[in-house]
C-alpha cells in the first residue's frame, strides 16, 4: 500500500456494504437456512479476510436474537468488521448486531448509559455530550461497535484509564440455549463475561459507566530522543489524560508525542519542548508526511473528549483500510527494556511498517483481559496488508517479546502457541468453565477459538 493511502485507511473504518435482508426469524429451521439467498463475499474492513460463513442473519430485537439462537446450529455475532484475524467467523452462520443500536437508557442517578451491542461509540458519543456527559476514553477510531470492542479489550490511553470494557456496567447477551442472561458488575461471573471473545453468547446490550462531559486539548511534539524516553520513560507516558508516542524505528527516535489533557484537571501549557521533542507548528497525522485532514484537532484547541480523545474524527465516512495490525501488551515496569529490545530490529520492523504506536493502558480485574491485574503499554505495529511477510516478521517480534510476558491483542495478527498464551492468564481455566457452562453445546466455536481457547 501507497504511503499517500494510508491517511484514507488509517483514519478510516470501513462498514463493508455487502448485506443481506433480515431472514424471517418466525419460519422454522430448515427454512431459515435453506431459503437465504446467496451470499457474496464478505470481507472484513482491511480486506484481509473473507468470512468463510455461509449466511448472514440481520436481527432487529432481542427475541429475533434468540429464536436464531435457538434454531441456528454454528454461530458468531458480527460486529463493525475491525478485527484482522477470524474471530467473528463461523462454519455456517453470523448473526449481525448492527440493527441493536443508540441508546436505550440513560441513568442519570447511577451514571449509566445503555446502548445497543451494534453501537459504534461515533454513533452515540455526540448525544451523550449534547445531554451532559461522557465516557471515560475512546479508541484511536471511533468507528468500532462498543461490543466488539469490549469483547477484545480494545483500549484508548491513561496511565490511570483501563480499557474500554472497563467501563462496562451490566450486559445482557442471549446464551447458547437463546435464553437471556443478565450479569452486573460484582455478579460471580461478571468480570469473565466482559471480555467474552465471543465464547459466551450474543451481546445484545451494554450498560457503561459515564461522568460528567469535559473538554480536552491536544499537544503534539516532534522528534523525541530515544535517550530522552529511556531516562523520562514514566514521566513521557505520564503527561497526559492520554499520551502516544509513534515511532518507525529509525534514527534513535519517536517521530511524534501526542499529549492529550483535560482542560479541566490541566491546564498549563506545555510550552515549545517536551523532554527533548519540539512542538509542532501544525496538525499532524501520525505519518508526519501524510495530510492530517481526517485527524482530530490539534495545537492545543480544546474540543469535546469525543472529538480529541479519538486520534481521528467522527464527521467522516470511512473506506476500507488495506493493512494489518499487530498489538502486544508488555507489564509497564518491563515495558521500556522492550522497546529497547525492538529497537535492535529495527531495520527488519521497517519492511512492512506503516507506524508504530505506544501507549499506556491501566490495570483491571477482567480475566481474558490482556491488562488482568497488570498496568501495561501496549505496543501496536499496522502493516502494509503482505500477510506472508507480517506473518514472518511477527512471529519475530514476538520471539524479541517473549522475555516480557507479552499479550497479544485478540483481534489482530498473532502466533504465540496456545499453551503459552492459556499460561499467562491466571484465569483461563474459570472462563474455560464460563464458556461451556453458558454455551453447552458449542453453538458459539469456530476455528479462531478451537486454536487459542479450547485449544489444551
């Protein structure tokens, strides 16, 4: 891919328009099935991977869910189409949740807010605003559906921010049976259930935390010194709500520092330096060459924590991205020696690199959570879409990680072996438990969690 391109696939996330009508959800099983006209192909939104699933069902309310559920025999819940890897596929079926969207309450006394599982943050962030409100962090693209996103704990930044499944109050998800099931925070099997890889049912709602709306300003710095990094690394990643380096590995350097501040906690102003990496004189995409048109404000004009937090704005109808992306969660006291150690393979990162990103991401309690009860930076690589050579490279990358106890993010491109991956989650054998005892059948298995979950 064209480095001109990448500003038109990196901000952008892509609804694939190949869809089919709603199947009756009142005719019995064989008809569901053998009346589905046929299906073109169906990517996902880097064009990477084409969904091997015969049919595609569109639900509009829970109980169409269920009866689905109940009739259909291999199954997954398909979200917005962001991950790079099959976990959303299925031998025979998808069950789209893209018509259980928006709000469906806001509960101003226990600071709530319920959405449909389809939701997009993009497509609710604005109200909440408009109605006095906010969640507390948002991915670099907006364009993710919230059930997606929380089921692969997708993050934002915060040296004090979990990820975004971390705001996850309540959700209710129909189970392998097709009955309704409800699970609150403090429930016995909430905190396996948030972060589900799609084992446990279809999510059909969502209750979030929220708080009160505030605004945020953005700062961006070019040129970071790798020596500066090594002797600020905790007080760099520190300075914000939200902060990003990026980096291609060359020269000994992080190309951009992006520092993201409420206005109302911060408010001093960062001046022309920031530990040795020089203010930028205008906004930026994260490639520095590329036009920052559809990036989100920046030089410190504050705006609303929907329009800053995100790296890239909502206004805009994305096209698909030709890329891959690889993510590893690396414990934060051994992040820095990491980093070091990637940048020794450099040159071989920079073959197939478009950027790197590297952030914070605050400890949780959520079992398959690459965060579960270690503060972690997260260290992102998008690719040029050569799935051979990314292949190759990662699996380099990773062998360079494995002194650090990496996590791989669940929906994008990894290869540790699954005995290793099972070993670093204290409690993978409870949502292995979790996951048979609400899908009793295995109505929700496909290829992706046969290889990393059942997998012993």
């Amino acid at each position: 891919m064209k480095r001109k391109t990448f500003i038109k696939t990196t901000a952008a996330f892509a609804a694939v328009t190949v869809i089919n009508p709603l199947m009756s959800c009142k005719s019995d099983k064989k008809k569901i099935i053998e009346d589905l006209p046929q299906e073109p192909l169906r990517k996902n939104w880097a064009g990477n991977y084409t969904y091997k699933a015969k049919n595609l069902y569109e639900p509009e309310t829970t109980e169409e869910v269920q009866k689905l559920v109940r009739e259909l025999d291999a199954q997954k819940a398909l979200g917005s189409k962001h991950c790079f890897n099959n976990i959303a596929d299925s031998p025979l079926n998808q069950i789209s949740t893209k018509n259980l969207n928006g709000i469906v309450a806001l509960d101003e006394m226990n600071m709530t807010v319920t959405v449909g599982a389809g939701s997009k943050y993009g497509d609710f962030a604005n109200e909440l605003h408009e109605k006095g409100y906010a969640l507390h962090n948002l991915a670099s693209l907006p364009h993710i559906s919230v059930a997606g996103a929380c089921a692969t704990a997708t993050h934002g930044s915060g040296v004090t921010n979990g990820n975004l499944a971390t705001a996850v109050a309540a959700i209710e998800l129909v189970n392998g049976n097709g009955e309704i099931v409800t699970l609150k925070r403090g429930d016995e099997a909430f905190d396996g259930a948030v972060v589900n890889l799609g084992a446990l049912g279809i999510i059909t709602k969502m209750t979030l935390d929220i708080q009160k709306t505030f605004d945020v300003r953005q700062d961006v710095f070019q040129n970071l010194p790798l020596k500066s990094l090594k002797d600020n690394f905790d007080a760099i990643l520190s300075g914000g709500y939200s902060v990003s380096l990026f980096t291609d590995w060359q020269n000994q350097n992080i190309s951009q520092v992006w520092v993201k501040r409420r206005v109302d906690q911060e408010v001093k102003d960062l001046g022309s330096d920031y530990y040795g990496a020089t203010a930028a004189t205008r906004d930026l995409h994260p490639i520095t060459e590329l036009s920052a048109e559809n990036c989100t404000a920046q030089m410190g004009v504050p705006g609303p924590w929907y329009d800053r937090l995100p790296h890239f704005k909502m206004g805009f109808t994305p096209s698909s991205g030709k890329e891959l992306q690889s993510e590893f969660f690396i414990p934060r006291e051994k992040a820095l020696d990491a980093i070091l150690a990637l940048e020794k393979i450099g040159k071989q990162i920079k073959t197939q690199l478009m950027i790197t990103e590297i952030r914070t991401i605050a400890a949780d309690n959520l079992w398959m959570s690459p965060c579960y009860q270690q503060d972690c930076v997260a260290i992102h690589f998008t690719w040029e879409q050569h799935p051979e050579e990314v292949g190759a490279l990662v699996k380099i990358i990773e062998k360079v990680l494995e002194p650090f106890n990496y996590r791989p993010h669940w929906g994008k491109v990894f290869a540790i072996d699954p005995t290793i991956l099972h070993s670093r989650y204290s409690k993978y054998v409870e949502f292995l438990s979790l996951a048979k005892r609400l899908d009793p059948m295995g109505k929700f298995k496909n290829d992706y969690l046969d290889q990393n979950i059942y997998n012993a």
